[in-house]
C-alpha cells in the first residue's frame, strides 16, 4: 500500500469547548481523488484544514509526508486580490515562496491558459464572472504543480451548467498533474462525480458513516451522469447519509 501524503489519525476538533470534529481517521494516498461529503457544520472544512496544515487537532494526530509548499487550497470564495489582476493574483504565491517575477509571470500565463483564460490575464476581480473568478483560484492553485490540492466547495456559489463544466476542468486538470485531490461538498452527486472514494460524515461531530468506492473512469466519460451505475451510486451515498443523520438525531 502506498504511503499517504496526509491523514487524519482518531483527530479531534473542538470548537468554544464543544466538539465539532472527529475522532476521525483519513488517509489520503498519492494520485486518489476523495471526496467528502455531510452535512452543513459537521466539520468537512475543518476536516480539509486539518489535512492542509492549516489547523492542528485537540486530540490525535495529523500526518503530513507533503510540504506546505506542495499543498494547495481553493476555498468557496475565490479569494482574489480586488486591486490586482488575474495574472498578477496567479503570480502572487510564487513571488512570495521567493520566485523570480518573470519566472513567476510566465507560470502564471502558462497556469491561466490551462483554465482557459489566456485572454483574461489583464482583467482585476471585478471584471471576472463567478466561473472566471473561480477558474483563476484553481490556475493560482495549479501554477507550481501542488502534490496535494484541497477543494473546499468550490462550486457552491455557481449556477449549475457552470458547475458542471468545472467539474470536468478540475478533472482533467487533475489527470494532468496527479496530485492528491481532496474535494469537500454537499452535493452527493458532485462528490460521485469527481471522485474515486467519497466519505460520508455524520452531523456534527463529524465522524466517518461509511465510504465508498466509485467505479468508473476519472475522468467522467460523456453521459456518465445518466449511467444507471452513477444513478445507483448517488442513491446509496445518499442513502448513507440519511441514515447517518437518522441515527445521530435518534
């Protein structure tokens, strides 16, 4: 068995002295894509700051093999500087990890033509729609290849044709770079959708309920939403997740 890049190992989080994470044990492998899904305030993003070393647990351990350099997060809002361009908040991370500014300007181009906004590169925040603006997160965030890319619902604030087509951008993005990919999200069949295992929270404290395999080339084949097997899939992570929810408010 391959040696994950981060875990989780019986990992607590507590939040005001009341518990809002675990314990939970997680283990995220090289190259696997692994979504997480519960519902609101059970701990999913807590959960992926933990794996980023971005927070450290009340109680057990977290495991990292990947440095912070190697480790990139795309948060909800595409957190952008609003006075820079899209080139220029690409560039940003490199410059500060020590980055010569023409070498970081041409890995900036080169990540935002990837996402398919080279002609964008002038344009500020404010001028990028909702799916541009996100599409420029996931090129900061791919500029110098990460071995661990967390996503932490992305999506949410988009309308649903765009969501879509980023999911099949993030895919094939990822099938380019092969880092780990841990994707944290609400919706069952996104999580099916973009991933090879996806795990199931309780409510909060947020403690593993079942997790699943999904079978299926990654990426997504054209028509795979409509495959009974994708169908079967979505309804039983769906399933899990109710009766998890049954269970913890029984």
């Amino acid at each position: 068995m391959t040696a994950p890049l981060a875990g989780l190992e019986a990992a607590e989080v507590d939040y005001r002295g009341r518990p809002a994470l675990g314990p939970i044990d997680l283990a995220i492998e090289p190259g696997r894509a692994v979504a997480i899904v519960g519902p609101s305030g059970c701990g999913k993003s807590t959960a992926l700051r933990l794996l980023a070393g971005l927070e450290a647990p009340a109680r057990g351990r977290v495991a990292r093999t990947v440095a912070r350099g190697e480790t990139a997060l795309v948060f909800q809002a595409p957190t952008l500087a609003p006075w820079a361009s899209a080139l220029a908040n690409v560039a940003l991370p490199l410059e500060l990890a020590g980055t010569p500014r023409v070498q970081a300007r041409e890995q900036a181009a080169a990540a935002l033509a990837r996402v398919g906004l080279a002609a964008a590169e002038r344009l500020r925040p404010a001028q990028l729609s909702g799916g541009m603006a996100m599409r420029v997160s996931l090129a900061r965030a791919l500029a110098a290849p990460p071995r661990l890319l967390l996503l932490d619902e992305p999506f949410a604030a988009l309308d649903e044709i765009t969501r879509r087509r980023l999911a099949d951008d993030v895919l094939a993005l990822w099938a380019e770079v092969r880092p780990a990919l841990v994707f944290v999200t609400h919706n069952v069949e996104e999580a099916v959708y973009m991933a090879e295992r996806v795990v199931v929270l309780t409510p909060g404290p947020g403690r593993i309920a079942a997790s699943f395999d999904i079978q299926g080339p990654l990426p997504r084949p054209a028509g795979y939403r409509s495959t009974p097997a994708f169908r079967d899939t979505a309804e039983r992570v769906s399933a899990a997740l109710e009766a998890a929810a049954g269970a913890v408010a029984a």
